[in-house]
C-alpha cells in the first residue's frame, strides 16, 4: 500500500512538471509571436553636390623673388640694406664692390673716346684740304688743255699739270680713306668707353624688384661674384601656393580650370586657381608640381612665404543621392539601406560613390524591384537590429 503511494505520488509529479513545461513553450510562444515593433530613426534621402577633392600639404612661396649676386667679381666695398628693409626695384642701392679700377678705366677709356673724336675731325678736315687742292689742279689741267690745243702751251707743260691733277685726287682719295678709318676709331673708342662705364655702374648694384630683404649671405670685405648671392629679395606682396601632387592625377589637374581650397593654421583662406603644373611627372616621386597665385586673400588671415597649408584639389563635382552615411551597412551581399514605409522595412542593395560631410552617394543595383527617389525614408539608427520586412515603429 506504501509502495503504490509512492508510484502514484511521483506519476502525478511527473505529469506536474510536463503540464508546467509545456505551460512555458506556449509563453515563449506568444512573446516570440507578440514582440513590439523595433524602435527606429529615419531620414529622407535627399539630392546632394558631392564635390570629389583631393587633400594634401603645401607650402607658400613669394611668386616673385631675386637672389641678386655681384655683376662683376671684386671685393665688397659696402653694403648698404639688411634684413627686413624695404627695397624699391631700380632705385634702392643694395651693394658695392671696390670700383677703384673700374674709375681708372673709365677715366682712361672717356679720354681715348675724345682723342678719336678729335682725329675724326682732323681727318675730315684733311679732305676739305684734299678737295681744295684737287679742284685747282684740275682747273689748272683744263687750262692749259685750251692752251696746248690753241699752240700756246708745250706738251711738257701740259703733261705737268696732268700729273698734278692726279695727284690730287689720289691725296683726296687718302683723306677720306683716313677720315673713314678715323671714324671708325671713333666707333671703337666709344664702344671701349660703354664698357669702361658699364662695369663702373656695375659696381654698384640696384633692387632689381620691389620687395623686401629676407636675407643678407655676404658682409664688407668678403669676395664677391656672379655665382654667389649676396642678397636674397622677396616681394611678399604677391604670393603663391605650391605643392607637390601624386602623378595619377595629372590628368585631372588642369591650369585655368581647377580650384584649390587653402586652408592655413586651419582657417579657411579662400579658393584660388591653378596657375602652373609641371609640364613633366618626377621619375623617383612620381610626383608634380601644382602652383596656384594667391590674387585675394582675406585681410584678416596673415600668410608669409614658407608657411605650411591644406590644399584641397576639386577634382569633380555632380549632383547625387545623398543619405547619412552611417545609415550605409555592409553585408554579405554587399552594401545596402533599409527603406521605411508605412512601418515595415525594406532592404536595398546599393552602389556607393563620394563621401562628403557625413554623407555618402548612393545608387540602387540594378535588377531590383525596390527602388529610391528623394524623399523617401531610410533608417538612420536602429538598421543593425532590423532585417528584411520587419515591422518598426518610429
């Protein structure tokens, strides 16, 4: 009796515990079957300028500048500007070189100048002197070419006065042959003097542009010559950003047409465009040079040669689809969106283009019944706890 108790006991506790496990398959039944909506966020895709740019550093640099060397080699005699001065091209004196030799030359090479003047002038004088001479010898001739045909002259006398006439002109011819080569002593002395005072003027050096000395390499006494600068002048006044851009974009860069955005100290400096691009591509960096004339920058940025900078190259620029980027996630079948309407969600595989200010370009794959205009809603927090035709609730 005991033992038929306790059959009974533990058949009625093991048809407990079925009923109570079943009990609990049909609750996680109905809460599986029952679970509220996915709380999410959405947005509206909307049209967007994608603008492509292609960002790297660059370096400002005097668009004009002047490393101004001796003109003739000599000893510094003087120098006369520092840096920091302010020069005026053709009128600020920069430096000197010893010119003592120079004056010597000059002074020798004036006065042979005028001594072959002074011999033109004798010259030209002998012709007028020739030319007196030869006119009467040939009056003369005449003369007494009546006379021998009239009886009253001999053959001698005659013959005589031929000879004269001759001579005459021959003297004639000499003169002028001494005034021409007399001129041409004039020309040569004077040529000689040109120099003479050119290397004098060369001694002293002028500005050759308008700007300022941002470096002095010589001092008085140190030699000098037109291989080695003594001054350094840079107009920083006009100015131009230069940078050094990777060759698989030579293409892309065109001089006249493409914009740069610079970017100093990370204060927006304007927009400016490419002047210059190297006509070659560097065969070790595989690298070439971009230039851009800084023509209007803002009076309250301050930029000097040297400074480093943001270049940021357009590269192109269209109109595209535009959703928040994060809303953007990668799957197996690649990337997709999720589309919202009337609180279900759809995915959409997409292509995906430039990437600009928290935006990206998308574009549907082709072969798919969804599709996406602007305006329409796409999930932009929640899309990694949804899937494809899950109810949502915004």
């Amino acid at each position: 009796m005991k033992r038929s108790r306790k059959y009974f006991s533990r058949l009625i506790l093991i048809l407990a515990t079925i009923t109570l496990m079943s009990c609990k398959k049909e609750t996680a039944q109905e809460i599986v079957t029952e679970r509220p909506p996915t709380p999410i966020k959405t947005t509206s895709a909307e049209i967007k300028t994608f603008v492509n740019k292609l960002t790297i550093q660059g370096t400002l640099e005097a668009e004009f500048y002047a490393n101004v060397a001796a003109k003739i080699d000599g000893v510094l005699e003087e120098i006369w500007v520092d840096e920091g001065d302010a020069v005026e091209s053709n009128k600020t004196k920069l430096f000197m070189i010893d010119n003592r030799k120079q004056e010597q030359n000059e002074i020798v090479s004036r006065q042979a100048a005028l001594v072959a003047a002074q011999n033109h002038k004798v010259a030209l004088a002998n012709i007028d002197r020739a030319k007196a001479v030869a006119k009467k010898a040939k009056l003369d001739m005449d003369r007494f070419t009546r006379l021998r045909e009239q009886g009253a002259a001999t053959a001698n006398e005659l013959e005589l006065h031929q000879t004269n006439c001759e001579q005459a002109e021959a003297t004639l011819n000499l003169a002028m042959a001494q005034a021409e080569a007399a001129k041409e002593q004039v020309a040569q002395a004077e040529a000689a003097y040109q120099i003479a005072k050119k290397d004098l003027e060369d001694c002293t050096i002028l500005a050759p542009l308008t700007g300022t000395v941002v470096a002095r390499m010589k001092e008085p006494g140190e030699q000098a010559s037109r291989s080695s600068p003594v001054i350094k002048i840079k107009n920083l006044d006009k100015l131009e950003a230069t940078a050094f851009v990777p060759g698989n974009y030579y293409d892309n860069i065109q001089v006249g047409k493409t914009k740069i955005a610079l970017a100093a100290n990370g204060t927006d400096a304007g927009t400016f465009v490419v002047s210059y691009k190297a006509p070659t591509i560097d065969t070790t960096l595989r690298t070439f040079e971009i230039k851009a004339k800084l023509d209007k920058v803002p009076e309250s940025i301050t930029l000097a040669p040297g400074m480093l900078v943001g270049i940021s190259i357009v590269l192109d620029t269209r109109d595209g689809l535009a959703v928040p980027a994060h809303s953007v996630i990668q799957r197996s079948q690649g990337h997709l969106v999720f589309i919202e309407k009337d609180n279900v969600v759809r995915q959409l595989l997409v292509n995906i283009g430039y990437e600009q200010d928290g935006f990206i370009e998308i574009s549907p794959k082709p072969d798919q019944s969804l599709t996406l205009k602007p305006g329409d809603q796409v999930v932009a927090e929640g899309q990694y706890l949804i899937k494809d035709g899950d109810k949502v609730q915004r």
